[in-house]
C-alpha cells in the first residue's frame, strides 16, 4: 500500500528557511512524477510544485517560484522541498502527492498526514 510522510515542518520567522522531506513506500517511487501541494488555514488545496521521475525537470507556482526548489533521491525513495524566503502567506499543512496519470486523466493522489509548516514573527 502507498505510504508517504511527511516531516520537516515547524515554526519559522519570515524570511527563514524550512527543508521538508516525504519518505515514500509502497510503490516504484522512481517510476512516477511526484507534488507538492498544501492547504492554508481556511483554504483549499493550492499545488506548489512537481518534479518528473528522473529528477530533471520541475515546475513551480508563481507564488513560490524563485524561492522554493523541489528535489528528490530516488536511491532513498525520498521527495525534498527547500523552502527560503518564507512569508507568512507559505503557512499551510504541505503534503506530497504521487502523481498518477489513469483512464486519461490525471491524479494527484495525496496518502500522507501532512506536516504544519507556520511563518510567524
């Protein structure tokens, strides 16, 4: 069964740095695209980032482009999110997500409990 958790979170003043990892088990982690979404205080989920199977090519929301870089280990089975520059609008629970493409469409399909990432001065 898939499995994917979440660590990393905690509280950080604006302008600091965050590492999040997700450990993934379950499934070929090295076969399949992989997200970042997240889910602000009161709001739904926003997607944040994804990366592709091999680890070459990634892709960012506007509102954290420039500021957060996706990376993963494949050798570990293990999904990265650095985050800098934090504001106090990045504050949300982060969850990855394994990004499925089935009968057409495409999924991502999120198994974890997330982890609290808070921005506060």
């Amino acid at each position: 069964q898939v499995q994917l958790v979440e660590s990393g979170g905690g509280l950080v003043q604006p302008g600091g740095s965050l590492r999040l990892s997700c450990a993934a088990s379950g499934f070929t982690f090295s076969s399949y695209a992989m997200s970042w979404v997240r889910q602000a205080p009161g709001k739904g989920l926003e997607w944040v980032s994804d990366i592709n199977d091999g680890g070459g090519s990634t892709y960012y929301a506007d509102s954290v482009k420039g500021r957060f870089t996706i990376s993963r280990d494949n050798a570990r089975n293990t999904l990265y999110l650095q985050m800098n520059s934090l504001k106090p609008e990045d504050t949300a629970v982060y969850y990855c997500a394994k990004d499925v493409t089935l009968r057409g469409y495409r999924y991502l399909e999120v198994w974890g409990q997330g982890t609290l990432v808070t921005v506060s001065s």
